[in-house]
C-alpha cells in the first residue's frame, strides 16, 4: 500500500508539475553495473538539480526507476511510464523496460541523499528530522550541500544540528586546519556518538598516530572530556528524575500508610495490595473503554483515576470495617491479620485475573518526552506521574486542614477519648480515614500501572519502602512522609 501512495504520488507530481528537465547525462550513471558509479551519480544529481532530482530518487529508493534503452524512465500507476529527465509521460510506453535494481550499500545513499534534499523542505518539521538522518551519515561528499542548507537555514536548532554534520564531515579532510576546527566544534556535543567518533584520532596505530596533526590531537582530546562530562551529568540527571518519579509513587503510598498507621496506629500489612486494587482497576478500564468506546481510549486514565479510588478505598473500608475494627489496641494481632489479608486480595486477583502480568498501554498523550539532550529524555509519562503526585499531596492537605473530616481526623489523632467526649463519631472516623487512606494507595497503583508490570505481587515491592518513609517522617507527620 505504501509502495502504491508513492507511485501515485510520483504520477501526480509528473502531471501537475511542470519541473526544469534534468540533464539526461546525469541519470544514466544511475543504471550502473557498480555500485561506486551509481553513488557518485546520486551525489552528482543532487548536487547540480537538488529540486528536480527528489522525484527520482524517490522512485529509485521504491524501486519504481528503470531503463528504456537509453532513456532513464519512472514506473507509474497502471502501466503508465514517465521520462525521469523531463517528468513528461511516455504514451506509448516504450519496450524493453527493465528496472534498476538496488543493493543495501546503494539504498544506504539514497536514503542519505533524500533527507540532505528534505533539508530544503518549507515545513520546519520536516527539516529536522532531516538533520537528524544527515547526522547519522554523513561524509566529505555531502560538503557543498551542507553549506547551501546552512546558508538558507534560519532555526537555530537546526543550524545546530547541521553544524555537528558539517564538522563530522570534514574530518576527512586534508586540511589541519578545517580538522582542528571540526574537532572544536563536535566537542560542543553532547551525543554519544561523537565521542566515538573523535576516539580514534587520540589512538595510535602500530607506531604512528591516526591524526598525525598534534594540535588535532590535543583538541580530540579536550573535545572527548568535554563531551564525557555532559554525558555525566545528563545521565545523573536522568536517575534522579527516574529515582523523583519512583518516588513520587511511593509517596503516594506512603501517604496513605501515614494515615492508616501514623494516625490511626494501624500496622496494615495489606497497604500494597491496594496499590495492586488501584492498578487494576486502570487496566479495567482501559479494557472497558477498547470494548465499548475504543474512540476515547486515550482517556480511559481519567475515568481509571476516580475508579482506582473509590475500589481501594472500598476495600479498606471493608478491611476496617469488618477485621481491623475489632483489633484496635493489638499491634501484633493486626499484623498477622492485614498479612493475611494481603495473601487473600492477592489469591483474588490471579483467580480473577491470571497468575501472569496485564498489559497497561499508556495513552498517546503520555508517549513521548522531551529531549533535554541526545543521551536525556524526560518521558511523559513519568513527568504527568510527578504532577499527579503533587495534585494529590495538595488535595490531601486541604482534606486534612481544611474539611470538617480533616478536622476530626486530627482531633481523633490528638486524644481520643476527649474527642469522642466532645461529640466526634470516633468509630466513623476510624472507617473514613483508613478508606481516604486506602484511595490514596489506589491512585498510587493507577499511577504506578503506567511505568511498571501490573500483577498480583506487584504491591509486595513497596510495602516495606512505605513503611520505613512513615518511620523516617515521623510517625502521624505527613509532613514528614513527604520529605522523607
């Protein structure tokens, strides 16, 4: 089917597009025996008729170029044939037709040609990805052509990118001087790649040195450290944010574990189950909506938000209401409890679900990231993770010390018997805030099903992580679980 959108588009564009002829002389090397005959013709092409020569190219690459004679042709859609050089259609076709074939080395250049010509393209998009393919191959050939698209070229971005192939390029050359400065340029870098590439010229071989210039070397060499550095301190940086977005989940589950056993005393064992509840429930949905409304299956994580929720928080309202109720005061009986529940809610979840991992895909507008530098990409899904975090540390607050429940939860906290002395449902209380603290612990999971396998065991990693951030904060400080 792609190959057809191209014929069609190359018949299109011979019709609808009245092009400069190209010079018969330049298309003929292309149906070389040799390979080495047809690059140069390619490179020949493109740079005496950049714009005339993409349509060509184009339909060598899709193996829709032939020969007629000695005249180079165009395969277009049912049967009809093109004149390469003036781009007019051939009625009637001629005989003897017999397409130009391509090996990997040929295919190689063209696809390196065709994206030195899309760096003149109108759309900035396509620019540069353009300058991104050139950058990974490029050689002293491609010179003249990498000066006339920097000359034209206005994005600095761009420019930038083009710069790094122009100096890769001209390491080749017989010029000092030109090397010198393509090695003080590439050492702005921070790619990978260019390290490699500069590493030979420090080396020797046998007894002589592959840069035999010394100034070369000793810039190779600056360049090299220089580029090692940034590639550092963007990998250091890319932990930590890996190591804020973990943690940002576990705060989530520590939140809720700062409720349940640094308000109410509770020792819940069972606390990463309801991230498991939570992270099923994303994987619910996202099933429900590919089911029945597979248009919005991009949103499907909205609607898991609240029903990972309101699912954990239901679970630890049961958990509360019908075993930890009767536990209060019991520490090691409330472990040996919620433990056992945990093994319970996870036997559920492989009878319901399968003993082996879901798939939780993340939705497009969570692909991606942003490209900080070559070696540095901050995904999306794991900065919106960071965010959601915050949301959710912010609502707890307000709940906290701003609600008529937040209220009671604190004054429970404080003295109990004197609360319930004043009037406060201490019991209720009890039920809503280990609920409020079980949703905390779903929203973690939904969370947490974006950037990790979703299964039954997957709550037994973060139970014992919770419980030492509550310890570290302070047991019944919030404050203290979120900096800790």
């Amino acid at each position: 089917m792609h190959k057809l959108r191209l014929l069609l588009g190359i018949c299109l564009l011979g019709i609808s597009c009245a092009q400069a002829a190209i010079d018969p002389g330049l298309l003929r090397p292309l149906a070389a025996d040799d390979s080495d005959t047809r690059i140069a013709a390619i490179l020949a092409l493109v740079e005496a008729a950049p714009e005339e020569a993409q349509p060509v190219l184009q339909a060598m690459a899709g193996d829709s170029l032939a020969v007629a004679g000695e005249r180079v042709v165009v395969l277009g859609a049912g049967g009809r044939v093109f004149d390469a050089a003036s781009n007019r259609e051939l009625t009637p076709p001629p005989a003897g037709i017999e397409t130009i074939g391509i090996n990997n080395r040929v295919r190689r250049e063209l696809a390196s040609a065709l994206a030195a010509l899309r760096l003149f393209s109108a759309e900035r998009e396509v620019r540069w990805q353009a300058a991104q393919e050139v950058n990974q191959n490029v050689d002293a050939k491609m010179l003249p052509l990498l000066d006339r698209a920097l000359a034209a070229e206005k994005d600095p971005k761009i420019r930038a990118r083009l710069q790094l192939a122009h100096a890769q390029a001209s390491l080749g050359s017989t010029d000092a001087a030109v090397r010198l400065a393509a090695v003080k340029t590439l050492g702005e870098s921070s790619d990978p790649r260019v390290r490699q590439l500069l590493l030979p010229l420090t080396e020797k071989q046998g007894d002589t040195w592959v840069e035999a210039d010394s100034a070369v070397r000793a810039a190779a060499g600056t360049s090299i450290r220089s580029i090692e550095q940034r590639l550092a301190w963007a990998d250091n940086l890319g932990r930590a944010f890996t190591g804020l977005s973990l943690g940002s989940i576990l705060l989530l589950a520590a939140l809720g574990l700062a409720i349940t056993y640094g308000v109410m005393g509770v020792i819940n064992m069972a606390h990463g189950e309801l991230l498991m509840v939570g992270a099923y429930s994303a994987w619910a949905m996202q099933s429900v909506f590919r089911a029945h409304l597979p248009g919005a299956l991009d949103w499907y994580l909205l609607a898991a938000i609240p029903v990972g929720f309101l699912s954990a928080a239901l679970v630890g309202v049961l958990m509360e209401r019908i075993v930890i109720r009767h536990l209060y005061g019991r520490p090691l009986e409330t472990l040996l409890a919620t433990w056992g529940i945990s093994l319970f809610l996870m036997q559920v979840a492989r009878t319901l679900f399968g003993a082996q991992n879901v798939e939780v895909a993340n939705p497009s507008w969570m692909a991606g990231g942003i490209e900080l530098l070559p070696n540095l990409m901050l995904p999306w899904n794991r900065i919106i993770i960071v965010a959601f975090s915050i949301a959710v540390l912010v609502a707890m607050w307000a709940i906290l010390n701003l609600s008529r429940l937040g209220m009671f939860v604190r004054a429970v906290t404080q003295n109990r018997p004197m609360a319930g002395c004043v009037g406060v449902p201490t019991g209720r209380v009890d039920t809503l805030a280990f609920g409020l603290g079980a949703g905390i612990a779903g929203l973690g999971g939904v969370a947490l099903s974006q950037i990790a396998n979703v299964g039954p065991d997957m709550g037994q990693g973060y139970i014992v992580d919770s419980f030492m951030v509550v310890v570290l904060g302070g047991v019944g400080q919030l404050a203290g679980a979120v900096w800790a």
